[in-house]
C-alpha cells in the first residue's frame, strides 16, 4: 500500500525523552513517573497503563472547585508505556518549570508531571466587577503541556502594560497580579456596548501567553 500517510512525520515518534512532540498537535509522554491529564486527552498508548480519577487532594481544593465552577477535572495517568495526548486539534506547547509557577485558564490544560502541585487561586484584583476570575495555578520542578487554539502570542510584561481580553488568556506568570479595565460607557452600553467591556492589563517582570481564540 503506498499513501502520503505512511510518510516519516506521521509514523509515531521514538524518542528516550520522557516528553516527546509526535507532532505540533500531539505530544507523547513516556511513563515511570505518575502523569496528571485532563479527562478524556488521552489519544493512544502502548504498554500497561492505568487511568483513574484525581481526586481535589484537599477538602479546600474541593471546595474552591465548587464554589468557583473551575472546572479541573484530572486523571492520574500510571503504569509502564507511552501515552499520546491531544485535545481538540490545539497546538500543544510545553514548559519546563524550574521551582516556579504559572497560571492557566484550565481549558488550555493538557498534561503535567504528577510531582508538580496546583490549585485553584482567585485573580487578585479581579473581583466583582469582572464577575470574579479564578484561575489555576501549577507549580514545582517538572513539565507542563498545555494547548493554544491557533498559534499563541508572547507579550513581555515588563516592557509595557499588555491589556488582555480574558477569554483569549492561555497563561502568565504566576507571580504577575492583574488589574481590571473596564472600558464599559453608557453610551456603549445603549448601543449594545462593544464587545470589549473588560480586559486584564499585566505588567511587571514576566509573560502573558494570549491565543487567537476567545473562548467562552
């Protein structure tokens, strides 16, 4: 049989790196270590491999995820083999965090080293007026992968300000505490407003990651 299919970029990846891109849309994880994943990323695996749900860890946890509807729902991915992740055709991207933090919109999440710790935290300086945000939090020495609708965008925040409309957040710095503009007038309002009322403007020494997608 001959087809474009079976070309060397399609075959699956060989890699002695527990994290391997099997391509810009899919990435292979070899076990031994424990994986966290979001339910339902995984596309394929090889080997004897176990996927049970993760519990909060903590009746805190448990109740932020409640009262906050961040919905964080992992499994622990454990066993000998590989597993593929992907999550709806999203361009999968990984940091290797060395003892430090990022936050995330939980729907950009796809898979992290079980040793790393994560939480849900409320964004300082978003309350009310933005409906109150919250966000999770991962943290720790290990690696995170997480998807970008459309190819991302990297701003430095020390440069300048970076305002950002926070259905198109992907991620920032966890140490960076963003303040709320309300660009909202009355006169926008009784026309049907602008479809930018809030954004979330970072600035400080760190990095915003923003997508080409705004999500609900």
């Amino acid at each position: 049989m001959r087809s474009e299919l079976f070309d060397a970029e399609h075959v699956r990846v060989s890699s002695p790196e527990r994290w391997a891109m099997q391509n810009n849309q899919m990435i292979r994880v070899g076990l031994g270590p424990d994986v966290l994943a979001t339910k339902g990323a995984m596309v394929a695996y090889q080997g004897n491999v176990a996927f049970h749900h993760e519990k909060s860890g903590s009746m805190a946890k448990m109740a932020k995820k409640i009262v906050t509807s961040e919905d964080v729902s992992l499994m622990r991915v454990s066993g000998q083999g590989e597993v593929w992740f992907a999550q709806n055709a999203g361009y999968v991207y990984t940091l290797e965090l060395e003892n430090e933090g990022i936050s995330l919109n939980v729907a950009n999440l796809l898979a992290f080293d079980a040793t790393l710790t994560w939480d849900i935290n409320k964004i300082k300086g978003a309350g009310m007026l933005a409906g109150g945000f919250f966000n999770t939090t991962i943290g720790g020495q290990g690696t995170v992968a997480v998807t970008s609708v459309g190819k991302p965008t990297v701003f430095d925040c020390s440069q300048a300000p970076v305002a950002v409309d926070p259905n198109s957040l992907v991620l920032w710095s966890s140490h960076l505490t963003p303040t709320v503009n309300n660009s909202m007038n009355m006169s926008s309002a009784l026309r049907g407003g602008s479809g930018e009322a809030i954004q979330f403007v970072f600035h400080g020494q760190g990095f915003v990651v923003v997508q080409a997608f705004e999500g609900a």
